[in-house]
C-alpha cells in the first residue's frame, strides 16, 4: 500500500503533478493530521480518485476523523471511493 499523507497532498499546490505511483501498490490517502477540508481538498481527493482509476489502483482513506467523514458522506464523495476507510482510535 502507497501511504499519501492528506495534509502534504492538501498543501502543496502541485501535489498531485509531483505524485509518483508505486506500480505495485494501491493508495491510501491518511487523514491523521486532518480534522476538516475545504472543497478545494475535495477536488483533490477526486483528482486523486481518477488518478488511481486510470492506474488500476484502489483508493483507501485512513484514520479519517468524523468531521472529515460528515463532509465526505454529504457530498457523496465516499461512496466513490472504492477502499475500505479506517477511522482513529
């Protein structure tokens, strides 16, 4: 599994230009240092989404806190995500 730090992916501007997939891996996007997104942070999760897709990867979502999950089940971002999502503890 490729481990993405969500708050790197988030704050670099270019992050997903300067994105190198592990052939051999799926991603795990980890959300451990974030509490809440923005929407530009969701059009990243979906540009990470197509990403994995056209790599024939599976997208999984870590230690995603309830605020953050709250957001992404409105908008209806989780059900496209095809992983399993871990929660802290």
């Amino acid at each position: 599994m490729q481990v993405i730090e969500a708050s790197k992916l988030f704050k670099d501007k270019s992050g997903l230009d300067n994105l190198v997939l592990n052939s051999e891996n799926d991603l795990s996007l980890d959300f451990s240092q974030i509490d809440k997104i923005s929407l530009k942070d969701i059009s990243t999760i979906l540009n990470l989404k197509k990403i994995a897709v056209l790599n024939r990867k599976n997208l999984r979502l870590d230690n995603v806190t309830s605020n953050v999950m709250q957001v992404l089940e409105v908008t209806g971002l989780y059900k496209t995500i095809d992983g399993k999502t871990t929660f802290p503890l």
